[in-house]
C-alpha cells in the first residue's frame, strides 16, 4: 500500500517541490561545469534565467570585470536595450559597482525613496519600470570578479533564504569560471574572463544583426541565436561569429525558446 496516495497535495506542497527541483537542477547546471567543457557565456545566460525563476525578481544581470577593473555586461535574462543600458550605466554609478567594489550585497527596497545614491542608474532603472535592486558580489574566498544584479518591479527586499539561494548561486557560478579548464593561476583566470568578455561583445553583435534581419525584438533575436548554436553544438561565440559573417537561417517560432 502507498501510504503517500492518502495524503493531500496542497497548491503551498506542489510548489514547494517544484521550486526544490528548480533548485536541484540549477545547481546540477552550474557543478557540471566544473568537470567538463563549457560555454561560459551561455553558462552565465542560464544563470540570469534561473534567478529570474527562484527568486522573487522580475529581471537579472550579471557584470564582470576587465583586466583594467571596470565592470562590463556579460549575461542578462532579457535582452531589450534598457536592461543592457542599465547594466552599462553601473560601470561608473550603481549597485553593482558598490557590491563589487566592497565584496558585499548591497540593497536597495525602493530607488524612489533611496535612488540619491546612485542617480544615474536610479532614474534609468524607473524608467525602465524597476523600483529595487540588489546586488550580490560574484565571489570566490578573497577573489571578486563581477556582481550579480537583481531587479524588481515593485518595492521591496529579497528574504534571507532568497539571498542566501542567490549568492549561493553567483558563488557556484564563479567557482566555475575561475576553474575552467584548471584556471588556478591569476594570469590564466584573467585571459579567460577577458575571452569572455569578448564572446560577450561579439554575441551582442549577432543578436543585432539578426533582430535587424529578421524584423524582431533583441530577446527573440537572441532566443534564435541560442537555438541555432545548440542544434549544431556550438558556443553561443561561434554561432554568432558564424551570424556575422553572413550564415542566414530561419527564426524559430515565438514559443520555441531555449531558456
């Protein structure tokens, strides 16, 4: 007899248990990484997405930072040009250079109230319709290499075990990347991170040409890009390198999505 059969199953239970497995699999995503080849920019898309999904926030960007320290965009949930713009903004006025710049999360419940701090980036996140931020630094021991930003379209803050899954999560990630291919040499570490950086460029160069070519928005565009790449195993730089030097192929449906 299945005892479990008896036992009710509350909309509260089934969310748990899918919000457990969420969890599960994002880990499982990111810890993979550490035993084999990757995309680290791909790897870092994901991640943006799942945080958008675990947690209680409507869009997420991460940074990290070139060989001269300033913090540059490298992986966002959403492509749209405000988003990108507020993650560019941040490299001089923000809430992610504070948190890279101290090693800690920074907090913002509501930019009308507080936005003084950061005036640039709080008048371009309200009009971009976000009301608070948090960043959490992207950190490995006394290593900091970037910040994960989080947004929401309402007031508020993140709770304890939100920020604890969130950090917990940009950890893994950055565990990762310093590790890739046995990266433990700070030189090594630094020649991938900016390698990534430059897929990053080049990435956001397709998703141009191909919004342009066939008449989308920057997320579909991109969207397509990500299809395109894993149907023919490849890195999301060399499908676009690919993009840009004139391979054509078709847009996938608008609920073919590979996020």
């Amino acid at each position: 007899m299945n005892f479990n059969e008896d036992i009710p199953r509350s909309p509260y239970w089934e969310a748990v248990v899918t919000r457990e497995r969420q969890l599960t699999d994002a880990f499982a995503e990111l810890t993979d990484t550490l035993v084999g080849d990757f995309d680290v920019v791909d790897m870092l898309h994901q991640l943006t997405m799942r945080c958008v999904r675990l947690l209680d926030v409507d869009a997420a960007g991460l940074l990290l930072a070139d060989r001269q320290g300033r913090l540059r965009p490298m992986a966002a949930s959403t492509e749209q040009a405000r988003m990108l713009k507020l993650l560019q903004l941040q490299d001089v006025d923000g809430p992610g250079l504070d948190c890279y710049r101290t090693g800690g999360p920074v907090t913002c419940a509501d930019l009308v109230a507080e936005g003084g701090r950061w005036p640039h980036f709080a008048a371009a996140a309200q009009l971009a319709g976000f009301v608070a931020v948090q960043a959490l630094p992207m950190r490995h021991r006394d290593r900091i290499i970037g910040a994960l930003t989080l947004l929401r379209t309402a007031a508020g803050r993140l709770t304890t075990d939100e920020l604890h899954i969130g950090q917990a999560l940009a950890n893994v990630a950055t565990i990762s990347i310093l590790h890739h291919r046995g990266l433990e040499q700070h030189e090594a570490a630094e020649e991938q991170l900016q390698t990534a950086l430059n897929s990053r460029t080049l990435i956001e160069q397709a998703t141009g040409v191909l919004a342009e070519r066939h008449h989308s928005d920057m997320d579909d565009a991109f969207d397509s890009l990500c299809v395109y790449a894993r149907t023919r195993n490849l890195r999301l730089s060399e499908a676009a390198d690919a993009v840009i030097h004139g391979e054509h192929f078709a847009q996938p449906p608008a609920d073919d999505h590979s996020r």
